[in-house]
C-alpha cells in the first residue's frame, strides 16, 4: 500500500487530518527519541481504532516523514580484535 493510500484510508477512518494525527501524536511525545515502535502502533490502534496493520503502514508513514527520531547511540570503545596464536 502507498503511503498516499494509507494517509487516505487513515483520514477516511479517523475523520482527522494527516497534520491532525501527526500533531496529536506530537502531544503524547511519541515521536521523542527512543520510544519504540510497538508503543506508537499500540496507541494508534487505541486511540483511533485503525487495527493493527493500518497502525503499522501509518507509523512506516511517520517513519518516511522523519518524524520518528533514532535513539542517539553512545559511541563505544573499538571491539578488540583477537589474533589466534602461531604454532610452533
């Protein structure tokens, strides 16, 4: 399903805007770094009652609009490399 499809089937269901959800969605603070995935589906499907698959193509939507922000990952100390060790 295109983006534009699932846009339309939202705002058709929900009787809201795309900026509406996007801006209600902001209020929750679901688009602040780290929140997972599942717990954006989960209250898209509770609050507008879109069921699980139309949560989904909604959330790979915001996704695409680069409103999801990554968890800003600490740097870590380079992995150390092993040698094995030469036979005699």
């Amino acid at each position: 399903m295109s983006h534009q499809t699932t846009i339309d089937k939202v705002c058709s269901k929900t009787g809201k805007t795309i900026e509406e959800i996007v801006e209600l969605t902001e209020q929750k603070g679901l688009f602040d770094a780290g929140t997972k995935a599942g717990k954006i589906v989960e209250w898209l499907d509770q609050e507008f009652n879109l069921g699980q698959g139309l949560s989904m193509a909604l959330y790979g939507v915001f996704k695409d609009m680069g409103l999801i922000k990554p968890l800003i990952k600490i740097e870590s100390k380079p992995k150390v490399k092993y040698q094995s060790r030469k036979r005699e």
